[in-house]
C-alpha cells in the first residue's frame, strides 16, 4: 500500500487516496488564504463575544493553540456554535473548491451537510473543566432544513422511517452501539476518538476525510493513520465501537500538521484521535467529500444521509439538500477485507494461579521472553506485559490508564508501547507517558534460574484503585 504522498501542488492522486490506501498532505490548496482568514476572524470575533477584548487580544497574541489560556473550558461549546454560524456556508464553498479544483473532481461530486469543529484542549485542563454550556438552539439551522423539506417531502419521511428503521435494528440487536462504552464519564471536551473506520458508525464508503489544521496540531494531539492495514478486514465490537481483543496493530503514524496544511485520507482507512496530552490546544475541522453518489452501511448507529450536491453549492443554493436513505443506498467495502495478520513478536501466556501477596511466581521461562518481543500474562485478577529493556524484565498492567483499553494489542518498539485505543505512547523503561495524568503501573518482577519471577509485595502503585472497563 501507498503511504504519504505530501502533495505540495493543489492537485493530489484521487484514485490512489481513496482506493490504494494513501494519504496526501497539502500546503498549497484550493482558497487556503480565504477560508484560514475567515476562521481566524471567526475565532476572535466569537472569544471577544463570550469572554472580551482582552481574551481576544491575547489570542491574537498567542495564537489559537493557546485557547485553553484565555477561554474556560465550558464555554467552548459556545465558541463552535458561533464559529458554525459565522462560516458554515464558506466552509461549503471551500469544500466544493477543494473537491473540484484540490481533489479533481468532476460534477456532480458531494459534501456532507455536517462539518465538524475540533478543538480539544489539553486534556487535564478538558477533565477538569466542569459541566459545559450549551448553545441556544439555531432556528436558522432548523429553518434552513424545513426549507429543504419543502423542496423534498422524502426529507421529512426519512426522518420518521429512519428512527422507526434503527429502533427495529436495535430490538434486532443489530445495532449495539452505547457512548457511555466509547468515552465513559469524560466530559465531551475531553473526549477523543478510538482508532476506527468510519463507515462502522454510518459515514459513506469510498470518499475523502478532509482535515484542516487550523493551529496547535503536534504529535501529541493529533490524527492517527494506520495505513499498513488498509484493505485489511478489522473487526470491532458494535457496543463500544473498539477494536475487537487480539488484532495487533502497528506502530501509529501521528501526523505531524503545520497551521494551515491539509490533510486528505479515505475515512475507511483504521484511523483515530491522539489523546492530548500537550500544552496547545488542537483546532482543527474535519468534513466528508464523496465523488460519486454516497452508499452506507445501514447496520451502523447512524447515517450520514443529508449532502450539498456541488451543483448546488456552486451556485450557494443551500436550502437544496441530497438525500441518500441508507436503507435504499447500501453499500459495501470496495476496497479488499484481507485478514489482519498476527504479530510474531507478541506471545501469550495463562496461569491458574498469579499467587497471593507476599508470595513469589513464577510467570514464565526466561527464554520465552527475548528481546525485542512482549510476553502478555494472564492469570485471576491479573493481566500483564512483561517486555525486556535493557535495564532488564519490566511487567506493568496492560490497562491503559485513559480507558482501559488493552495495551499487549498496541505495537511496540524498543522503547516504547503504544496503546491501540487512543495512541498513548508509554516508556518500557518505567511505564510513563509524556502526561502526568497516564502511566502504566509498574509490578515487581525479577529472573533467577532462568525464570520471570513476579514479587507480590504490595508496592503502593499496585494499590491503586485500576480503571474502569472501556468495553
């Protein structure tokens, strides 16, 4: 499979992005001054409504990946939803210029009526931010979709056919799905996506994620991209939306984005959301393209059924809405589902017994654990990795801190062990990531008479209490 093509001219291999699992990063695209000025502006005007002059001028002194500095947590909603108003309509216009002149695609082409702001705080800060205020409801929002009604009575009906369709799916058990599974009690500010495909949640097959940095994008807050295992069928569990226990994935490839550059990946491509543990705030939009007419998987939780045609937008006809009911409009993969293959440098072990505090066991032969490998343990009440540094055997937990999520099915390298739930990249030498807030917890384990050896001694970080169950 392709891989980065880093595309520096404002016309990029469609085919090869949507079909041979390649992704482009654009400095140079369609209207990039026009639309990254309307954002900005967007940005300051909306912080100077809600927290004043000087919040503004601060953030046009730090820039916007210093939000978090000047605006509480539990206003943000409120500065998406004026930023929404403020541009929504450009952001159509960008996307058809995007499609037709970036991406090179003929009419009709696409874009999905939702496009989404993401801004993400660093997550202690998020945490800890409190309850959030919402927005008061857009009736303009609202106007504009009865509007489109008026035009097409389907509109109206798919409305009611739809939720009388999914009802009947979830009775069926067909669709499984529960948030509380996915984020658990964080609050939405805090919130970010487990590596995933999008049409498992109803987004449309064979299109194009277009995703904007508008600023603070970094390593430690960004998309994640597991190209290696496009054209790969990778199974998850409908109820929280995780990848199923046992498909190894390989190292990440956190996308390091400057302000302003594009990046363009087909959403059936596994992907995720780093948790962020920086300092900046991650400001970012994410929307759909589709070049032909969009087919879904009628069995996800929800469907993406309303869209611009381009025809439409070119002429900023918005009250003029596509619609694609999942139930008429389904589809499959395109692209091959090839078996995921196994990782040979994770092993597994069980034991009946992993002994009581106070009392030695052993875990394993030393010689099934060689350098380079991980050893997953699992035994009563207990689940380790134990892996070999050069400081010799270390065995932490293998739940991540962050949601639990099982770390022995992350890759791994000589120095660190990447979770495959939200990317956390934690040290082998002592189980700690780049924030304070996630650490693995550490076991005492020592080899003797070519042994592993775990020591029960209750150490006062194997007291603490674990983390819920992300699934």
């Amino acid at each position: 499979m392709g891989h980065d093509t880093g595309s520096t001219a404002k016309t990029v291999d469609a085919h090869a992005i949507v079909f041979e699992g390649q992704y482009a990063i654009c400095d140079d695209y369609a209207q990039k001054d026009e639309i990254l000025a309307k954002l900005h502006d967007a940005f300051h005007s909306g912080v100077e409504a809600i927290a004043g002059i000087e919040a503004r001028r601060a953030l046009e002194r730090d820039g916007l990946r210093s939000l978090h500095k000047h605006l509480p947590p539990a206003k943000v909603a409120l500065l998406e939803a004026f930023v929404n108003k403020r541009v929504r309509d450009d952001l159509y216009c960008w996307a058809y210029a995007v499609g037709h002149e970036t991406i090179g695609l003929p009419d009709p082409f696409y874009v999905d009526l939702l496009i989404v702001l993401r801004i993400h705080y660093p997550h202690i800060v998020a945490r800890d931010g409190g309850k959030a205020e919402r927005p008061p409801y857009d009736w303009r929002d609202r106007a504009r979709m009865v509007a489109a009604g008026m035009r097409n009575p389907a509109i109206f009906l798919n409305q009611l056919t739809r939720r009388i369709r999914k009802r009947s799916k979830i009775r069926e058990h067909r669709i499984a799905y529960d948030g509380t599974s996915f984020h658990g009690d964080l609050p939405t500010l805090a919130r970010s996506h487990a590596a995933h495909v999008d049409t498992w949640y109803g987004h449309s097959y064979d299109g194009f994620n277009v995703w904007l940095s508008i600023d603070g994008v970094n390593k430690d807050n960004t998309v994640i991209l597991y190209p290696e295992l496009f054209g790969h069928k990778v199974d998850f569990d409908p109820k929280s939306m995780y990848l199923r226990p046992g498909i190894q994935l390989p190292k990440p490839t956190k996308i390091e984005l400057e302000p302003g550059q594009l990046l363009l990946f087909n959403p059936e491509m596994l992907h995720g959301t780093q948790v962020n543990i920086s300092d900046d705030t991650r400001v970012a939009l994410t929307l759909r393209i589709n070049p032909n007419v969009p087919r879904f998987n009628d069995d996800a939780p929800f469907n993406a059924e309303h869209w611009y045609s381009s025809v439409d937008i070119a002429k900023r006809r918005f009250t003029r809405m596509s619609l694609f009911p999942a139930n008429r409009y389904h589809g499959q993969p395109t692209v091959g589902q090839e078996p995921v293959k196994p990782d040979t440098r994770t092993h597994f072990i069980s034991l009946s017994d992993a002994g009581s505090p106070g009392v030695d066991v052993v875990l394993a032969q030393s010689s099934a654990l060689k350098k380079g490998e991980k050893l997953a343990v699992d035994a009563p009440d207990l689940k380790l990795v134990l892996v070999r540094t050069p400081q010799g055997v270390r065995a932490y937990d293998r739940r991540c801190p962050h949601r639990a999520v099982d770390v022995i099915d992350g890759a791994h390298d000589d120095a660190e062990i990447f979770c495959p739930g939200h990317g956390i990249a934690f040290a082998l030498a002592d189980g700690h990531s780049s924030c304070a807030a996630f650490k693995l917890r550490a076991f005492d384990v020592f080899e003797s008479d070519g042994k592993i050896i775990l020591r029960r001694a209750r150490a006062a970080n194997e007291a603490e209490a674990p983390p819920a169950a992300a699934a």
